[in-house]
C-alpha cells in the first residue's frame, strides 16, 4: 500500500470583484475545494453564477470532484440559501455522460467519484502545481525542531548559566569589582528614587512603557465595567480586520 502523501500549495487567481483559491486534496480526501472571496458586497445571485461559472472552469482545468464555497468581504460564509438548498457546490467530471455534473447538496463518498484517490493520476494532473512530499515535510520539521534546540539553548545560557558566573564572580572576585558592582546598583536606585521624585527626567523609554501600562489598566477597568461592549467591540475588531487581510490579498493578486 502506497503511504506517501502530496500535500500541494494553493492556486489563486483574480477575478475583479473576488478572488479564488484552489486547493488539491489532502491524503484519503475526494474533494478539491474551491473558495470564492469578494472584497466588496454583491447579490447574491451574482455569487451563485460565480460559484457554478468557477467550478466549471477548474474542474476543466483540473478533472478532479470538488467543493465550491463563497465568503464576503469579513470573510463569513455566504449564505445562498434563499436561491439554492446549499450554501456550497458539488460537482465532477462524469466520464459516462461526458459532462461535468453540479450538485447543490452535500453528497456521500460513494456518490463521490474516487478520482482522488489516485495518487499517480493526482501528480499528472496537477504536474504543474507546486508541492511537498511527506518525506520533505519531514525534513522540513526537522530543521525547525533544530532551530528550536538551539534557540532554547541560547535562552538557557543567558537566563540560567550568565546569571550563575556573575554571581560567582562576585563571590570570588576582587574587592575593587564587587565595589564597582555595589556603585552601580546604587545608582540605579538613586535615579529611580529622583524619577520618581521628579527631579530628574525620565527616559523615552520609560514614558513610553508608563504610558503603555496606564493604557492597559485604563482598558481592563472598563472592559470589567461593560464586557458585553468589550464582547461587540472585540467583534467589531476582528470584523474589519478581516477586511483589510481580504482587501490586501485582493490588491496583491491584482498587481500580480
């Protein structure tokens, strides 16, 4: 039994008011799936051709069964209900009728044709998407698993080992470095005590951090006072932030 698995990069594509996503399927999947994203409102009825217009065009590109789905500008499902009995599309290649068939309902894997499935008839097909193999996965995660050994390594010495030699240094060293050590946290405490009695001014940097502190109780104190306006506010935030990744996204694929 062949293991090995394919895991390949999407395809995206402009088309003016959307833009699409195709993604292969993933390991024992029978469906390719296809998203919409609008970057502005439309009717709904322009997202229903969009979607059958769409799956015609990759399942001709790639014959493989796949699923259509569509999002607005905040990134939500598109819910087209009112016009079909299902908010995503199905459809494949039929070889006998020799047409592509559309399915507005969720079928099973046995109505499903196992095309997929195939793993030497997915590298023909899709021979000129990019993709990774399980064994390059691997060596991929690999690499990362070293780098963070290193990475926690280099935060062990200096939290840990750094710490332990000053501190042996201090007990072993001369006089004349654990006076210097003694004259500097002086100093640190002298200018704390005058920042704080105002005769001396304090840094940007310590501005900059007090007045990051005051906003962040400031915001805490009144998120406990009203959390159900901290819930529409955090809502609200999410919400255009969706919109601007989608409007990034859709500029990016229009200048490319």
């Amino acid at each position: 039994m062949n293991t090995e698995k394919i895991y390949y990069q999407p395809v995206k594509e402009d088309r003016g008011a959307y833009f699409v996503e195709y993604l292969p399927p993933s390991h024992s999947y029978r469906l390719a799936t296809l998203q919409l994203v609008f970057s502005e409102q439309v009717d709904i009825s322009l997202v229903v051709d969009a979607m059958e217009k769409e799956l015609r065009i990759w399942i001709k590109r790639y014959p493989i069964p796949l699923m259509v789905s569509s999002f607005d500008e905040t990134g939500a499902l598109y819910s087209i209900e009112k016009l079909r009995p299902c908010n995503s599309l199905i459809g494949y290649y039929d070889k006998v009728k020799k047409d592509i068939v559309l399915s507005w309902s969720l079928l099973k894997d046995d109505e499903i044709p196992d095309d997929a499935l195939n793993l030497d008839y997915l590298k023909k097909v899709y021979s000129d998407i990019p993709h990774k193999t399980s064994q390059d996965v691997q060596v991929e995660l690999r690499k990362h698993n070293k780098m963070l050994r290193v990475g926690w390594t280099i935060v062990f010495i200096w939290a840990v080992i750094i710490p332990a030699i000053i501190a042996i240094v201090e007990c072993f060293s001369p006089q004349w470095v654990a006076v210097l050590i003694l004259i500097y946290s002086l100093y640190k405490a002298l200018r704390k005590a005058l920042e704080l009695l105002g005769k001396v001014k304090k840094s940007p940097k310590t501005l900059e951090q007090e007045r990051e502190e005051s906003m962040m109780q400031h915001h805490h104190y009144h998120c406990k006072l009203n959390p159900e306006g901290f819930s529409r506010l955090r809502a609200e935030n999410f919400e255009r932030q969706m919109r601007e990744e989608i409007k990034k996204e859709a500029n990016a694929l229009k200048q490319n």
